[in-house]
C-alpha cells in the first residue's frame, strides 16, 4: 500500500543535491515519487539553473501596465500619495461681461421667445413636415412658417391652459378665442400628425445610432443657441432637471422626489437669477465628452469635467 509523503520544499534550492537530502531523510521509497511527474519537472529545471519566479516578481513586471482603476487598495502598484509644501492650482480668470438691459427695455414676449425659436427653425420644420406628409399620404399640407410659428404657439398655450382633451379646446361652450381663431381643429391635427424638424433619409444610420435624439436635434441646437447668448455670470450652478414625458422614449427615466419625477433628465447650468445657461439632455454615457477612466470622475463630475465644461 503506497504511502502519501508530503515535502516541504523551500521556494528556491541551490543544488539538487537538497532535493535528494530530502528523500533519503523520509522514510517512503524513491518509486513513490517516479509517478508525480511535477516533482520530476521540477528536479529537471533545477538541475539545469533554471530558478523558478517567485510570485512577486512574475505579477511586478505587469503592474505598472494596469490601470490605476484596476488595482486594489493594498496591494501590488498601491498608488502613493506624495505630501508636497505648496500646490498651485490652475484658475481660469472670470472676464465678466456687461449686460446691456437698455436694448430690452422695449422687448415684448414674442421677442424674448425669438431668442428660441426663430424664423429660420420654423422655416425648416414647414419644409420638413411638407415632405413628410408627401412620403405618408402623397400629398403636401402646403403649409407655412408662419402657420407652424401659430401651431407652436397653441402648443404652448395648450401647455398652460389644460384640458382633458385636446378636442375640447374648440368645442361650444369650452373654446378659447385666441386659439380657436388662430388654427382650426382639423388643421392643427393634420400638421401635428405630419409634423418634423428633420428628413429621416437625410440621416445618416450612424449619426441614428450615436444620437438618440436626432429626430429633435435641430429644435434642441437652436434653443440652446439662444441660451449661450445669455450673459453668463461668475457664479453657477449645475444640477439635474426633469423635462416631463410619459410618452413612449428608450432613456425615459424616474427619479423619486422631484416634481416631476417621470420624464427625460437634462443637466443644467443656470445663474443665480434663474436664467439657464446651457443643458445637456442625458441620454446614456456617450452624452459627455469621454475622459480618461482612472479619473474615476463619476456623472457628476464628468459633467463639468476637469479641464474645461461640458456644459
């Protein structure tokens, strides 16, 4: 009946010479050890000079290729913190720049939403809402930019003004004046059912596939066009803001405790007057511009970024 030895080998040996010390000093006999093929290759390589790695300098010659997000707190490649006397940070000196208020003294709502909205979009919406309504009924609504300018303008009146339904806003007895002469019912459904800002063969699929919201990017770029005309002040503020939606979007989010919580999330850089700035409407990762991983910045952080904004 064979009998089990286990050696205690040292990591390194000088001389094969130990390794026969060894077994003559075990009571087992050598035929014992013929079959453990791994003990055979090990006496080869000793034999020959051949020193075997200890495990701290096969993994050191890989470390420094790592990551720093990949390395764990404690071992190998720990990043050391340096204590230095002094620390110069790098500050972007704030040129402020004077608002001329007196050029809006005379300025009427319809002024300030020009700043949005101008004639230039709205031109391009009836163009686009033409050919669409060609490709799905074959033939044209033949409408204007200034109908699409009085169909965006019930949109918004509708927004403040809510009724059950959007019928109800012509019936007898529940019409609005101001909107009921501006658009007629069946108008207003035909333009809201061909209505868009973008020629889906125009687009190219791998501008479909980076950005998700290209069916309203031309809307998106203008008003945010308008609010980089602002006067940005030295002092902001980032934060997330919901923009209400129940509709059917694949980056729909919920965030508990908001207003709002159902809707699309938009980061947003606004002053201390309320005013905003700039906007980010989140739709995944690729959102941001991409900044090294080892920077472990987060969303929040990758929002503003290290060195310059994104918003």
């Amino acid at each position: 009946m064979c009998k089990c030895v286990f050696l205690a080998l040292p990591k390194r040996l000088q001389s094969p010479k130990e390794i026969f010390a060894l077994i003559e000093g075990s009571n087992s006999d050598l035929s014992d050890l013929s079959s453990d093929d791994e003990a055979e290759q090990t006496a080869t390589d000793l034999s020959s000079g051949n020193q075997p790695e200890s495990e701290d300098e096969s993994s050191g010659s890989s470390s420094d290729d790592e990551p720093l997000s990949s390395l764990q707190h404690g071992g190998v490649g720990k990043v050391q913190w340096k204590c230095q006397s002094s620390f110069s940070p790098t500050v972007t000196t704030f040129r402020d720049s004077p608002d001329d208020v007196d050029t809006r003294a005379e300025w009427k709502p319809t002024d300030y939403v020009k700043m949005y909205l101008d004639k230039q979009l709205f031109s391009l919406v009836s163009q686009c809402t033409n050919v669409t309504s060609v490709a799905i009924k074959g033939k044209s609504l033949n409408t204007t930019p200034a109908e699409i300018e009085r169909f965006i303008g019930a949109c918004l009146f509708m927004s403040c003004v809510s009724f059950p339904r959007v019928r109800m806003f012509w019936q007898r007895g529940l019409s609005v004046p101001v909107l009921a002469e501006a658009i007629a019912r069946d108008r207003f459904s035909r333009i809201r059912n061909s209505l868009k800002c973008v020629i889906d063969s125009d687009i190219s699929d791998e501008t479909k596939k980076n950005d998700r919201l290209w069916k309203v990017r031309p809307v998106l770029d203008r008003v945010r066009k308008g609010c980089l005309q602002l006067v940005r002040s030295r002092d902001i503020s980032i934060d997330e803001q919901m923009i209400p939606f129940t509709g059917a979007c694949q980056f729909k989010q919920y965030v508990p405790n908001k207003p709002n919580p159902i809707g699309l999330k938009n980061f947003v850089s606004a002053c201390p007057d309320g005013l905003v700035v700039d906007f980010v409407v989140y739709q995944g990762t690729n959102s941001f511009k991409e900044f090294p991983p080892v920077l472990k910045l987060g969303i929040g952080g990758t929002v503003v970024g290290p060195s310059g904004r994104n918003i």
